[in-house]
C-alpha cells in the first residue's frame, strides 16, 4: 500500500474521531455548569488547557464565555482542532481515497458535512449549537459504523482502525485530565464532584456500562479506575491501547511499536488512584499523553514518512 494514501486513510479517520470527541466535550462541559451553576471560567478553561488552547482563546476573547468557547471549537478556523476544521480534512483525505472507503461510507460523509456546512448558518444560539454538536456525533458515528460493517479486514482497514483509536485515546485522557482540573479549582463537596464524573459517564454513553461493570457504591476512583482498566468497554484506555496493538500486529507482525504498546498498558493497569488523590492522578495523564504523543510520533515515521531518492 503506498504511504500517502496509508497516511490520508490514517488521518481521514483521526479528524473524524476528534469531531466526535470534541462535540461530546462541549456538551458535557455545558451540562455540567448548567446543573452545578459553575462560573464560565472553572468550567471551560481545563477543556481549553488540556487540548493546549487557552492562549490561542484568551487572545482572540480575552474572557471566558460559554457561548465565545463553544464557538471556538465548533467553528473558528484558526483552531486547527475546531470541529469545522476537522470536518473539512477528514473529506478533503477521503476524496483521494474514496476507492478504498465503501459507497455508503462516502455518502454518510459528505451527509454529515453538507447538514453541518447549512446547520452553522443559522442563527447561533446555545440550542442550535447543542443541536449541531449532536449531529456530529451521530454522524460520525454512522460513517464508522459503515466502514466496519461494509470494509474488508486489509491493510488499509488496519490504518482506518489505527488513526481512530489513536485520537481516541488521546481524547479520552483529555476528557478525564480537564475534569480532573475542573474538581481542583472549585469547592463543591463530594457529592457534587461525583455527580461531575456521572456526567462524564454519560457524555459518552458509559453509565450503563459502568453499572454493569461495577458493583459497588459509586465512587471517583471507581469511575476513574473505569475509564482507564475496563478492558471490554470500547472507549476505556485499556481497551483502546488493545486495539492500536491488534492494528499494528495486523499491518505487520514484526512491529517494535507493539512493545511500547504493551508497555503503556501495563503502567495503565497497575496505577491505582488513592483517596480520590487528583494531583496523582493528573501526573499520570499527563505522562501517558505523552507517550500516546510519541508513540502517534513514531507511527508517522514508521510508514508515513518517506524520502524522494535524487539520482546524480
């Protein structure tokens, strides 16, 4: 398979999966200071500190607003991680390659960015935003589930899988590191901070899950322990750093990236948070970021990255 169509399919589906992620972050943090009535700055600056935008904000708003930050990570386009800006590379990546992708693929595609494109021209108020955001996640959703229905199990399905559960990861350690620093700087007790992580549960359709998953008293560090071990919920640390394994193994079983993953879910599987410690917490994320950071790094340059050979 040649690199930059590996590279467009890898990237086509990273854009997409941030689009999801992100919708699910602005709704959840807008429901969370809705029922907590949080100040506009505890609850949207950790979304933009964690995804490293809060000074990028700060110049163009110069305060924090829920409308102004929503916003900014719906439609401007000098956030390279609005959900318009991913939007437009993951089909400007999938024109290039739309011989690989399945025809409903496609069609769910272009669907999705056609109601998107018409939805941003009306009249912008916070439930024409929820609605678009909702939108987004239902089709982006959609167009995986069509390529995991309809695609065939090769090569370039591998890179598809492996570009989702990369941005997966790296989203879902954002998600739990913005409102990690959310519980640090207000001063709701207990009850109210695990109410938060209820809604984080359910910002990404995991309460159930968690029900099932755990028996006891609902606790931070049981929902926390959650998020990052239960190796059979499909948006769980552990359960994402497995599937990048099985891509990789599937593109080329002597793979050295495979150890580093191995690695990574070890440390995921041995830390254990302690009395709610946050700061512990949050220093673990932030390692584990980087090493998903590097590890996106070394994927690039394993298949990506390539040199044109001049004759002399």
């Amino acid at each position: 398979m040649l690199s930059r169509r590996a590279k467009l399919l890898y990237w086509m589906s990273r854009y997409l999966e941030r689009s999801n992620f992100t919708s699910r972050l602005l709704i959840t943090t807008s429901e969370l200071q809705l029922d907590l009535s949080l100040e506009d700055e505890i609850s949207w600056k950790p979304l933009l500190t964690v995804t490293n935008l809060n000074k990028d904000y700060i110049k163009l708003n110069k305060k924090y607003s829920e409308k102004k930050t929503i916003e900014y990570f719906i439609l401007n386009k000098s956030n390279l991680s609005s959900i318009f800006n991913s939007l437009n590379l993951s089909q400007q990546n999938s024109l290039v390659i739309r011989d690989i992708l399945p025809e409903q693929s496609i069609i769910k595609l272009n669907d999705l960015i056609l109601k998107f494109n018409k939805n941003i021209k009306t009249r912008k108020n916070k439930k024409n935003y929820i609605k678009i955001l909702n939108e987004v996640i239902q089709g982006s959703q959609s167009f995986m589930y069509s390529t995991d229905m309809e695609m065939q199990r090769n090569i370039e399905y591998q890179f598809l899988r492996l570009g989702r559960f990369i941005e997966r990861t790296d989203m879902m350690i954002r998600i739990l590191q913005s409102q990690s620093l959310r519980s640090k700087q207000h001063k709701k007790g207990y009850e109210y901070l695990t109410l938060e992580w209820i809604n984080i549960l359910k910002s990404i359709s995991a309460f159930q899950a968690y029900r099932q998953y755990s028996k006891q008293d609902i606790t931070v560090s049981d929902i926390i322990n959650f998020f990052l071990k239960a190796d059979i919920f499909p948006r769980s640390i552990s359960w994402n750093l497995n599937q990048i394994e099985r891509a990789l193994y599937r593109i080329s079983k002597k793979n050295d990236l495979i150890k580093k993953i191995k690695y990574l879910n070890k440390k995921v599987e041995k830390f254990n948070i302690k009395n709610d410690d946050i700061d512990s917490l949050l220093l673990f994320l932030e390692k584990t970021l980087k090493e998903i950071s590097e590890l996106s790094y070394n994927i690039e340059k394993k298949y990506f990255f390539f040199k044109l050979k001049i004759k002399k």
